[in-house]
C-alpha cells in the first residue's frame, strides 16, 4: 500500500510505477474498458481508499475536478478538507510560534480563502532544489525554516512567507514535471520552508515564486524553471 491506497503487480500497465499500479485504477479503467488519459483520475464515493468495488469508485476528467469535488462534500458536511484539520496541522508543524506569526503576513489572501471557501487559482513561477549543500548552502542540516526534517518529508515546497505561511498547501497538477510518475493521486504538497531566492523574486516581482523539493540534486536540475498555474489552500 503506498498513502493508504491498495497497488497491485501490473508491470505491463503504462502508468507502473517499479511494477505497480493503484487497485482503483485498474477498477475504473475496466468499467470505462479503456485506460485512463491525461489528467483523468479516480474518486472514492465514499471516501474509503481500500474500498475499489466499481460502485464505489469514479472517473474525474482532470485532477481540479476532483479536488473541487472534495471541496465541495467538505463543505456540504460543515467541515475542513483532511489535510486542513487542527490535528493533522498540529502533526505537521513544527514550529507553532513561526506559524502563527507568519499566517498573520498572509492575512489578506487567507480571508480570500476562507471567504471564497475553496482552492484558491494563482499563477506561480517554479524552480527546484534539494537538500544537499549545493543548493542550500554548506550549513545546510536537513532541517527546513519551519523545523521539518526533510528525512521524514523529503517532498515539499520553499516560498515567501509573507505571501504563503508555513503550512499552506500548494495543489500543483499533473505534467508540471513534479513528481508526475510518484504521485498520481495526491498533489498537495505544504510549504514548509523559505529562502533568500524566493523571498527576492517573489517581492520584486508580485508573482509567487515555489522552490520544489527533490530528493536528489539531479532530479531539481532536469526540473528548470517554469511557469504554471497551482492552486492554494491554507491552514
């Protein structure tokens, strides 16, 4: 199992990853009797990952649909998407005194937010880099701004903190070239530290500037630089 979901060995399928495939993914494609294409993805009905019986499972057309479609369930219920609740946030951050100062800079993007009820669309430019001391400098300690041991998280996002507070989740789509092949399913990713980099340019430019996390230096270099369009949600 990889984030909860059932894989199972289809080395054949186009979509393997090291041999496997998601379970509901080869349910969804067996009632749709065609493989799955470009952004399409699988929703559970009833939010159970282990649950793939064909009646339980959906074909969203891209992977906004399907966040939308959380979004929406969410609200209808009165409450937060899961990785938005007190005690996955209190899991997640590290450093609660950091996190309160700076969601105070994002206020103004944060009500947005909160008003709009729903992912926020913005326009971002995207780099990358690693944890090595290359990219981070030769005090670097595997440790991001806000604590986090990027050991235990090796994926995340580097940004301006007055523009999006630790622990904002950053929604970024399929074919960005960030982890397209790893995860399929879950594209939100936290932001979780910042640099000197990002600050300048997200300033000096007025567009959100994100430094993808890789594990390996060489993986950040192929990334490059780009321009696309994410969605925000904060804590």
């Amino acid at each position: 199992m990889i984030n909860g979901y059932i894989m199972v060995k289809a080395h054949w399928h186009p979509a393997a990853v090291d041999g496997y495939v998601y379970e509901h993914r080869l349910v969804a494609e067996a009632k749709l009797g065609r493989l799955l294409q470009g952004e399409e993805c699988v929703h559970h009905i009833n939010h159970i990952k282990t649950d793939n019986r064909p009646g339980n499972v959906m074909v969203c057309k891209t992977n906004a649909e399907h966040i939308a479609i959380h979004a929406s369930e969410h609200r209808a219920m009165g409450r937060p998407l899961p990785m938005n609740t007190p005690a996955a946030i209190a899991k997640r951050a590290k450093s609660k005194k950091d996190n309160a100062l700076l969601r105070a800079a994002g206020l103004l993007m944060l009500c947005a937010c909160l008003i709009a009820g729903e992912w926020v669309e913005t326009t971002a430019v995207l780099t990358a880099f690693c944890p090595c001391t290359y990219c981070c400098g030769h005090r670097a300690q595997g440790i991001t701004a806000d604590g986090t041991d990027v050991r235990k998280e090796p994926y995340g996002i580097a940004a301006d903190p007055q523009r999006l507070p630790f622990g904002t989740w950053v929604y970024i789509p399929l074919g960005e070239g960030y982890l397209d092949r790893q995860q399929t399913e879950d594209r939100v990713f936290r932001v979780d530290d910042t640099g000197g980099i990002v600050r300048r340019r997200t300033r000096r430019t007025g567009i959100i500037h994100l430094d993808l996390r890789f594990i390996h230096h060489s993986s950040a270099v192929r990334f490059g630089i780009k321009t696309a369009t994410v969605w925000v949600w904060y804590p």
